[in-house]
C-alpha cells in the first residue's frame, strides 16, 4: 500500500552509550528523542535456587520506572521486555545459571517501550551474550486522518487514534512481538507493520555501527 | 505407558500428535473448545457472568456504586477492572498478592474497553461534577486452563451487557440521593470486542491452547475483534512469525468472532427475556 507524502517518516535521533557502568557485564544508555533509558545485564550469573532451571538458563528482567514502585502498566511493559529477550537469548547454553536484564527508565516522553528494547539488544551485544538473533523495535503512531507516523512521541500519541509496537529478528525479519493500542483495520496493520519493518532495518544498521565504532575506539 | 511419556517428553509427545494434526484432547489444530455461557450467576450483583471456554472457568460480578466524579473529568464515571487468578484456579498460583500474569491480564483487559470505546464513561454520569456511578468489574478464574485473556474479556462484555442501574434523582441543594430501585435501565454497550488466542508450536499455530499447550509453545498470539475492526494483536514476544500466518491467524479470529458474538447476544437476550423490566 502507498503511504501518503505527508507521513513523517523519520525516526527520532537515536543516541547511545555503550559500556558506561563497570559492574554490569553489558550496559547502555540509549536515548530516542526525548525518550532515554539505561539497561545493564548480569549473566550468566548463579541462580536463584527457586528460580533454577536445569536446561536452560533462567531470565529475569527488571523494569524500574522513574520513580517508585512498578505498576502494572509497568508490569505489562516488562513481560514484553523479558518474552522478547527469553525469546532471543541462547539460554540453552547456560544451564542452572540466570541472566539478569534490568532496565532502568530515565525519561518516558513517548515511546518507552521500542526504546527499552533496542537498548536491551544494544546490552546483550555489549555484554557478549549468546543469542540466536538481535531484535529491533519500531513505532507507529496513527492520526485520525489516517496518515502514519513513524516513532511518534507523546504529543502525538495523546490524539492519536491507534499506535502500534514491533519488534522484529534480524534473521527472517519475522515479527517477534506486536502491542496494538486504538482501533484499526486490517489494510492499516499491514502498512503499519511495513512501515516499522523499515525502520527495524535503519536500527540493525544502528546496533552494527555502533558495534563497530565501540571496537574500533577499544584497539 | 502415554502418560509416563508425556511427562517424561512433553515436547516430544505433542510434537508426535501434531504432525498428524490432531491434539492430544482431540481437537484438530485449528479447532476451538466449546464455549459456554451463563447469566446472571450472582444475584446479589449489578450484573454478572459465568463463562467457560473448554475447561477454562471465569465467573464476573460487577458492583455499582455512586462516588463523586474526578476533577478534571468531571462528567465520565469510572469503571474498573479486576482479573484474579487465585491458588485455586492452579498450582501455578500462590496466595498473597497478585500475581505477575494477574497484573497483566487486568492491565490488558481495562486498555481493551478503553481502546474498543464499547462502554462510553459519559454515560456513568448521573449530575455533572456531583455524582457518576462506579462500576468494579470483579473477574476471577475458577479454573485456569488456557486463554485466560479471552475468557475474562468474554465475560467481563457479557457481565456488561446484563447491568442494570437504577435510576437516580440527585437533589445539589440538599445533597439528596434518592434511589428508585423499580425501574432499571440497561448501560449502552456501543460494541463487543472478542479475542481468540493462538500459541506456536514449532512452526505449527494451535488455536485456542490449553494450559499445557500454552507452556510448551515457544510464544502465544492474541488478537482482538469488534465489528471487523481489529482492536488488538497482541504478541508479548517469542519465536518470530511470518506475517502470512499471521493475517491467517487474524482471519480465523474475524470468523470465530461471528459465532461468539452471537453467543453473547443470544444469552442476553434470554435474560431480558424473563426481566421485561429493562
């Protein structure tokens, strides 16, 4: 399907930071926008003796909002987080130990959840996990005149009539995960599901020069 | 013999059922349980439901209450949901506070009648700024055996559809309710969203799981219909789907949704049917 001209089309700057705390084994502050988080991963680590699991390594993901005590909007964020990550990470090759995500929130000015997601891949790649695939997050936002927006921010989504989430491996491109908000019909989640997919693509390119650039400043 | 091998290889076993695309219940792959539903299960409620889904158990009452409206929305009532999964329903389940799937099964719920706009908050509102109903949606599962999702929002539209509000005359100058039980009027439920869950298993999509279908799959889809719109499609993760399976998915969804409406529609009806005072 063709997207109207007028779509805003670009994503918001993405800025990160890779490896800035030294007690985690991977850590990153992202920023998108106005939207920032920080991820720090522990793992494999020693487990739990209730949380162990003798053939796969079990994973925990932490959401902490900015301030106070997660609730359970948080909590529906963080299942996404951590089915997404359990779905990526090769926990096969850890057996009885844990791999500990947690994602702290700096700033939530729309878009939170894509922007926890990316940088979860970006902390994995830094903490040198194994993992089947990377994942990539985009959003899109869209108006009651039936344009599309890409990444919108939460101006946009206050008035927006439905907002979709994605999350696709680098593989296949297959979709991982998908969280809808508003009504829409089918025509709609095609083009919105196309237009993420784009998107997912610019942000592998990301996580490779970013990567790249991490390397080359280390030699 | 097939019960020490299903516990010893789970996976194993239903992958062994599933490539000769029948279910160990006997279900074929993209075949649904029968639904049951029931009305009207607590009469000391303002509306309530009883549904079952296979195995599944749901049971909503919903209780009306009347409380000043919020300041910055002065003319919306409120109407707010609460999903329980009790240590009853499964051992998955311990006693204590609300657990992590319990918290998001709520959450996920009350976004849904949001998103879906089937119940308009404006008409909760009785005077502007004095007084508006309160409406506690109280769901709570009795047996937890899969697509949990589907059957508390199955149940919490039926519960919706069969609440009767009296009418009420509110005097501002004396801070007068005054409460007229004999007559009863229905709430206005613009639309009926319904969900179908669906799990992956491998690289097969068994519609409508079971709990232990929903433990071996490798992730699980939601979507959600009203009126041939969609309302949600939800996927919290897992193994990636290609997106030809998954408008296949949406599609089986769009047709199941037909019948459950119908279901829903067919029980309200009889309930009205013997309170002709609606």
């Amino acid at each position: 399907m063709e997207v109207e001209s007028n779509v805003n089309l670009s994503m918001r700057e993405v800025n990160c930071k890779l490896g800035m705390f030294t007690r985690p084994d991977g850590s990153v502050f992202i920023s998108q926008g106005e939207t920032a988080v920080i991820v720090g991963i522990y793992g494999p680590i020693e487990v739990k003796p209730h949380k162990i699991l003798i053939n796969k390594a079990s994973v925990e993901t932490h959401y902490c909002p900015k301030s106070g005590m997660p609730g359970i909007a948080d909590k529906l964020c963080e299942s996404i987080l951590h089915n997404v990550c359990e779905a990526a990470l090769a926990s096969a090759l850890y057996p009885r130990s844990s791999i500990v995500i947690i994602i702290q929130e700096m700033q939530n000015c729309g878009g939170i959840i894509p922007c926890a997601i990316n940088a979860c891949c970006l902390a994995l790649l830094n903490a040198g996990t194994d993992m089947k695939f990377l994942f990539a997050s985009a959003s899109c936002g869209l108006d009651d005149e039936g344009n599309f927006h890409l990444d919108p921010d939460d101006l946009f989504l206050e008035t927006a009539a439905a907002s979709f989430i994605f999350v696709f491996d680098s593989i296949g491109k297959g979709l991982i995960a998908s969280h809808t908000s508003g009504s829409f019909n089918l025509a709609q989640y095609q083009s919105a599901l196309e237009l993420c997919k784009k998107a997912a693509e610019g942000i592998f390119d990301f996580y490779k020069s970013t990567i790249k650039k991490d390397l080359k400043d280390k030699i | 013999m097939a019960k020490q091998f299903k516990s010893l290889h789970p996976t194993k076993f239903y992958r062994d059922y599933l490539n000769q695309d029948i279910r160990p219940d006997g279900r074929l792959v993209s075949k649904f349980r029968p639904v049951i539903i029931n009305i009207g299960s607590i009469a000391t409620a303002d509306g309530s439901a009883l549904v079952r889904i296979g195995k599944t158990t749901v049971i909503c009452g919903i209780k009306a209450e009347l409380c000043p409206p919020k300041p910055e929305k002065p003319n919306e009532g409120f109407l707010i949901c609460n999903v329980e999964l009790p240590p009853l329903c499964s051992s998955k389940f311990r006693p204590g506070p609300p657990s992590d799937l319990a918290q998001i099964t709520t959450r996920f719920v009350a976004d849904l009648i949001l998103n879906s706009g089937c119940i308009n908050l404006k008409d909760l509102c009785i005077v502007k700024e004095k007084l508006v109903w309160c409406l506690y949606a109280d769901i709570i599962c009795l047996d937890h055996d899969g697509c949990i999702i589907d059957a508390c929002l199955l149940v919490l539209l039926t519960a919706l559809k069969t609440v009767r509000l009296p009418v009420v005359q509110y005097d501002a100058a004396i801070d007068k309710k005054t409460i007229d039980a004999s007559v009863k009027k229905c709430l206005n439920i613009y639309n009926t969203p319904v969900s179908t869950t669906y799990a992956m298993f491998e690289d097969k999509i068994i519609t409508d799981p079971t709990t232990e279908e929903e433990e071996i799959s490798s992730g699980l889809l939601t979507v959600v219909v009203k009126d041939k719109e969609l309302c949600s499609i939800h996927k919290p993760g897992g193994s990636p789907l290609s997106e030809e399976k998954l408008y296949e998915c949406i599609n089986e969804t769009v047709n199941h949704a037909d019948l459950l409406i119908t279901l829903i529609n067919t029980a309200v009806s009889e309930c009205n049917d013997d309170n002709k005072n609606c």
